[in-house]
C-alpha cells in the first residue's frame, strides 16, 4: 500500500487542522507535513515521542552535515517541526535550533525595458504572451495570474484586482494600457469560458498551472535570445525597478507589489543603483 493511501493518524490530522484553522498557505501545510513525516520516518517514532535533542540532531548531522541540504530546506523543517511541538503538543521549543548561517544576497538580473519588450511579444501562442505581459504590467507573481478572473479586471479605473494573494491579502495594481488590450485581444479570441477564469487549465474550473507560464517564460526568453539568469518572477523583478527608475515612491510600489514590510520593497532600491536610475556622479561632475 503506498504512504498516500495509508488511513491519516490523529497527529497529523491535529496539524493539518491547526494549520488550516490559522489560514496556513496550503503550499505551507504541504511542506511543513512532509517535515514533520521525514522526522518521524527517520527514528520510526512518532513525532510526539522525539525529545529536543533528537531533533535537533536529525537538523544538524542528517540534514546540513550528512545530506548538506540548502539552508532555506534546513529552516522549513525547523519551523515545521517548532509549530508541531508548540502549537499542536503545547510544548516548549526554546532549545529548537540551528547554527546560524549568514545567507548569500544576490541581486536579480533585470532585464532592460527593450528585453522586456521583446520576450514578452515573442512566445508564439497568445494566452501565454497575455499572461507574461500581465505578470511584467501588473507586478504579479506567478500563481496570481494564473489565477486571475475576468472580472478581476477593471479598465474603467484601469486597475487590476488581485483576490487572496501572499498572506491572505487582496489588493489592487495598475493595469498599464498595454497589458488591457493585450489582455482584450486574448480574450476575445480565446473566450475562456463560463466559470471566470482568466487562464483556465485544461481540467474544467481549473486555472493554468503556474509551472505552464514559467515554462513559457522560459521558451519566450531562448525564443528573443536573452541570456540573463532568472525565471518567470524576473517580470516581476523588473516592474519594481522600472517604476522606482521612474520616480514611484516606495509606499505606492509596496502596495501595488502586496508586500507586508516596506523593507521588502526597498531591497530594489540596491538593484536601481547604477541601473539608468538617472543619479548625478561627483566624478561626473569634476
């Protein structure tokens, strides 16, 4: 019998029903069960009867000295495992820890607006050129316009509506003239169908899966010949650096992107610097 089919156990039901009852991403509740799985598979206990140290040796010597995991993983499986004991088991989780680790900061590679231009028109098939024109117009990460509806779209106010983004969040963003009758034209040639959606899958009541565009993305990049590094979230990249380049303020740019903390937003200003940003150079002026 494989491990899907096999009858759930109280403990992980208890989880799943924490995480869902505190509105937990489902992406975050997939992740944090197959943590808490890999611990338990690992001694062949259940998880409630793991002390501290035991866990804090499966991080440790299994998963960064043995499997040398990357440290994004390491810390996923730390904080699924403190939300079991703390919030599940109700116990203290103090003593739950990894060595710290100073993390790489790499900056993304953007892309000029002439690039832009040209790998968004260059995908043969117009759903997907729609799409990636919304992603770079809008500010959308991925799964936001796959998901998008029809009546998401508000050309009256030329805005665009984003429903339960990152966090729970709704929001609004721009939507630049361009990305309208782009969006139109797929439209009207496509007609989705009745349910709303934008970008449908191909099972009915579906939307596209995110992996489709950023294949897409992909394909359109080889297809203009641009060589930089990044995936579909690069658009998203550029429409924060492109609109700080043009005088957006912070504020505006945090709420057009959903971003919780306005220093998420002011990371950009770092890739700005010496990217066409306009500053004037003492050494320019000697």
């Amino acid at each position: 019998m494989k491990s899907q089919d096999k009858p759930m156990t109280p403990l992980r039901h208890a989880l799943i029903q924490e995480m869902s009852d505190r509105h937990l991403a489902e992406r975050t509740i997939k992740t944090y069960v197959y943590w808490v799985a890999e611990l338990a598979m690992h001694y062949h206990r259940c998880p409630s009867k793991i002390s501290e140290g035991e866990v804090n040796r499966y991080l440790l010597e299994e998963l960064i000295r043995k499997k040398q995991a990357a440290w994004s993983s390491v810390n996923q499986a730390l904080c699924a495992i403190r939300f079991l004991r703390g919030q599940v088991l109700g116990l203290d989780t103090c003593a739950l820890r990894i060595p710290p680790r100073k993390r790489e900061q790499r900056l993304p590679e953007i892309l000029s607006l002439n690039e832009v231009k040209r790998l968004v028109d260059a995908h043969p098939k117009l759903k997907y050129r729609a799409a990636l024109t919304a992603i770079y117009g809008c500010g959308l990460r991925v799964g936001e316009c796959a998901g998008l509806r029809v009546q998401d779209i508000d050309s009256e106010q030329m805005r665009l509506r984003i429903n339960q983004a990152k966090g729970k969040k709704d929001r609004y963003t721009i939507l630049p003239r361009v990305a309208l009758e782009v969006l139109r034209t797929y439209y009207w040639d496509a007609r989705p169908g009745p349910v709303g959606l934008l970008f449908p899958g191909q099972k009915d009541g579906t939307p596209l899966h995110p992996a489709c565009i950023q294949r897409a993305y992909g394909e359109a990049k080889k297809i203009a010949g641009i060589h930089k590094r990044g995936g579909v979230h690069t658009l998203r990249h550029c429409f924060a650096t492109h609109h700080l380049q043009m005088g957006t303020d912070l504020v505006t740019l945090q709420r057009m992107l959903g971003h919780s903390s306005l220093k998420t937003t002011a990371r950009y200003l770092h890739v700005v610097v010496g990217s066409g940003s306009g500053g004037r150079n003492p050494l320019d002026e000697a």
